[in-house]
C-alpha cells in the first residue's frame, strides 16, 4: 500500500545529519517579507528620497510656489545637505510640472561668478548642465523644463528639457573669482540674477523669490526611518511608472504602496519598515567604510576613489538602467548615498574624490588627527576643496568649532616654503595649524571630499599627485 506523507507545520522541522531541531521560521514569513521587500525598496528609492526631501522642506518652511533656496552665508554644520560644499553659494530647490513648462533663465558668466550646475529630473538623472561647463557656454540661455506629457510646440530661443518626471530639481554653485569674503558677496549677488518662472509668465515674469537656507538650521537630508516610505508612496502616487521599474512596483504594491491606494501601515508594519530603513543606512555606511562600491584608484599609488562610472554606467545615461537589469543596489551605494549632482557631462567642471580610510586601510577614527599633504601648483583653473562629511547625515559634520572644510580659497591658508600645502583632519587643530584644519567630531564617523573645481589636461594626466590620508603620530 502506498504511504502518503504529510508535513506537520506545527512541528519544528527535523534535521536528520545534525539530530538538531530548527526554528519555525515559516510562521513569520509574512513579517519576513515585509522587512526585505521594505529595505529593497529604500535602496531603489534613494535618489528620489534625495530629490523630494527638498520640495518637503519647501513646504515646511512656507515658501511660496517657484521661490528657490540659496546660501546667503557659508553653510554651518547646522545646515543639512547631501555633500554639498561650503566655498560657493548655492541654488537649489525641487519644482513641479504640472501646472506648465518651466523656464530657468541662466545669466552669462560674470566677471566676479559663474554658475556651474544642472537641471535633473525627479530621479536625479541629470537633463541639463549649465554654465561654461553647459549647454549656454557661459553666455546664459533659458532652459524649458517640460513635463512628460506636454503636447505643445516648444517656443523659439530656449533650451528644451524633456523630463521623464513632473518634479524636476535645479542644484546649481556660483563660483566666484576672488577669494574671501568679498568674493563669496559678489558670488550670492550674482547667483541671485538666476531668473525661475512659469513659461505661461516669460512675457512678464515675477521677480524670483530667494529663501536663505542658512538662515535657521536646514534638515535637507532625508530620514532613515518611517518617514522615508513617505518618499516612496509620494512618487508611486504622482510620478510616471517605467518598464524598468514593474517589478518593484509589484513588491510595492504587495506591502501596501500602490498607485490609487492610501498608504496607511498598521503599527506592527511600522515597525518593520521603520527597522528596514535603518538597517538600509547600516549596509549603506558598510559600503561607504569598506570602499567595496568604489571603482579604481584616482590614482594609482593612493586610496582616493573617484566616481567609479564605468563605460556601462555611462552609456545607461549614469542611472544604473541597463538592458539586462536595473542595478539599483549599487545605483545606491555606488553613487547616490554619498554624492548628489552627477553632471550630463561627468568632469566637464568639476572631479570629486573621496575616501573613507586613511594610508593604512583603516576606517578613519574621529577622535585621530590626520594629515593630507599637497604639492605645489594644483593643476586646477578654479579651486580645490577638502571637505569631511558626517556619515550619518551625509552633510557637513556639525562641531562648535564648525571648521568644515579648507580649500584654496581660505584665508590665511599656511603654505609651505615649497609652495605646499599640508591639511589637518581631527577633533583638535594642531598647534598654529588652525586655518588649515577641519574639524571632527568622535563617536561620529565620518568621510573624506576631495574637490577640484575646473581640472586641467595635466590633473587627469595624472603629474600631480596628493598624499593619502595620514594618520598623525
């Protein structure tokens, strides 16, 4: 007679090799699924959450439809933005569509400032760069954001923007040509001659309002925790839906985010999400700490990293979007938890390094003093910048010293007899080094910027060449 076996699910299951008993995992499978399909989603949604955080923050402070942000003063540590840097006034902000086509008026590079930036779309995916390094060449144009589903002609003498999104986002830098405190005056006057209107207004455009970000602390950076699947339901709720992109919208859908649908998780589902996103961050400065994410030394002989976009990155238009996959996992550890602002045209203006470890390997230790020595004649046309970033803000590290960065642009920069210069990193300056360091902050990690503004043939050639980071003995 034939026997039939039944698998009893109120009995652990039976190991037979080990003779031990295993946990009953299957009976929270559903809490299982919530917790991964959860931390899946925030890494997918990174950019977005990057981008949207801004347009949440315009509405907390009350600004009116179409005033944009901009730093009056240098950012202190008590202003929140994702690895912005503290030698140039920015402008920035993220706007909506869907009333109409908008226009960004972009002034000719002045003689005391130039803009450099780009306009993006709602995933960061950069449409435009303006300035010398843009479209306009420095001879200022106006760029038309339209939305996804325009229909109209686009009129005579702009620069057409075809967003795949309704929000877009404008991060653009006014650099200035003095240094000091003159030249960053002269850089917020000319920043704030950037024109941002409707296009059904181009025939008489308000005047466009500017709201000082630093004039009270910022929160810029969005929240690991629950708030961030607020981000997620608000672009599955208002934005396009990409092929690419079906899959995790079922995932989604399948945790209660879903196009049509209100999004209002119960308490115990709360509480998963909310452990999904903090976990998210955990892996994301795991990344950040081992360097795994990065691509090959700048140069060869150091551990600065730069960007790491290779050719497949490239040619998927920096979104991580390729014809077998959408890598989303590195799209996010790979780029967007540490950098925001990639260029249409990647090291046109500018070339970032960066590191989270010192010569030896070892992750950097606030509570240590460390030394970057840079030989003389950077071969740059605009400025350096050294800069340390919270790693859990992923902002500027907030110290009552507030000594965020040093760049060729500081006053009273010591400089070697050779023309050197050697920088400081640590919780205290070293003795008469004070213009030339940054301060840290122990208990809270931290990593490293490095910024070169307007590289030279000579810099990507590789004759010049910085020290590591060194620890200090």
């Amino acid at each position: 007679m034939k026997t039939t076996h039944t698998q009893n699910l109120t009995t652990p299951a039976f190991t037979a090799q080990t003779k031990t008993l295993e946990p009953p995992h299957y009976q929270d499978f559903g809490d299982q699924l919530l917790y991964q399909r959860a931390f899946e989603a925030v890494l997918w949604a990174l950019p977005v959450a990057d981008t949207l955080v801004m347009r949440h923050m315009q509405a907390e402070w009350g600004m009116k439809e179409g005033a944009v942000f901009y730093f009056e003063k240098r950012a202190s540590g008590k202003t929140e933005v994702i690895t912005f840097n503290n030698q140039t006034p920015y402008v920035f902000g993220t706007f909506s569509t869907r009333n109409g086509p908008l226009v960004f008026e972009v002034p000719p590079a002045g003689a005391k400032a130039k803009l450099s930036g780009s306009i993006f779309d709602l995933w960061y995916l950069p449409m435009e760069d303006i300035g010398p390094a843009g479209a306009d060449q420095g001879k200022g144009a106006k760029y038309l954001a339209l939305p996804p589903d325009y229909k109209g002609e686009v009129p005579a003498g702009y620069i057409a923007l075809h967003s795949r999104t309704y929000d877009v986002h404008m991060l653009f830098r006014s650099i200035p040509t003095d240094e000091g405190d003159e030249g960053w005056k002269a850089a917020v006057q000319y920043a704030k001659t950037l024109k941002f209107y409707p296009l059904s207004e181009a025939a008489a455009p308000k005047p466009t309002e500017f709201v000082d970000a630093t004039s009270k602390p910022f929160s810029g950076t969005p929240h690991f925790d629950l708030s961030y699947f607020d981000y997620i339901n608000q672009t599955v709720q208002e934005e396009p839906l990409f092929e690419h992109d079906k899959v995790m919208f079922g995932l989604l859908a399948s945790i209660g985010i879903q196009k049509g649908k209100p999004f209002k998780p119960d308490a115990k589902t709360a509480a998963i999400f909310d452990r999904a996103a903090r976990d998210a961050k955990l892996y994301l400065i795991h990344k950040m700490e081992t360097m795994e994410s990065f691509g090959e030394p700048f140069w060869p002989d150091r551990r600065w990293r730069t960007l790491g976009f290779t050719p497949e990155i490239m040619k998927s238009g920096v979104q991580w979007v390729f014809p077998d996959r959408v890598d989303y996992d590195w799209r996010a550890y790979g780029w967007y938890f540490w950098g925001v602002g990639i260029q249409k045209r990647v090291g046109a203006a500018a070339t970032y390094t960066i590191s989270s470890q010192d010569a030896e390997g070892k992750v950097l230790d606030p509570a240590q003093t460390y030394r970057v020595h840079l030989p003389k004649d950077v071969p740059i046309d605009d400025f350096w910048e050294l800069i340390a970033y919270s790693i859990q803000t992923r902002s500027y590290i907030d110290t009552p010293a507030n000594k965020i960065a040093v760049s060729s642009k500081t006053p009273n920069l010591q400089k070697n007899a050779d023309g050197s210069v050697d920088l400081y990193l640590g919780p205290q300056a070293p003795a008469g080094k004070e213009s030339n360091w940054i301060s840290t902050k122990p208990g809270e990690g931290y990593f490293v910027g490095f910024r070169f503004y307007g590289p030279q043939k000579a810099f990507y050639d590789k004759v010049w060449t910085p020290s590591d980071i060194e620890k200090v003995k």
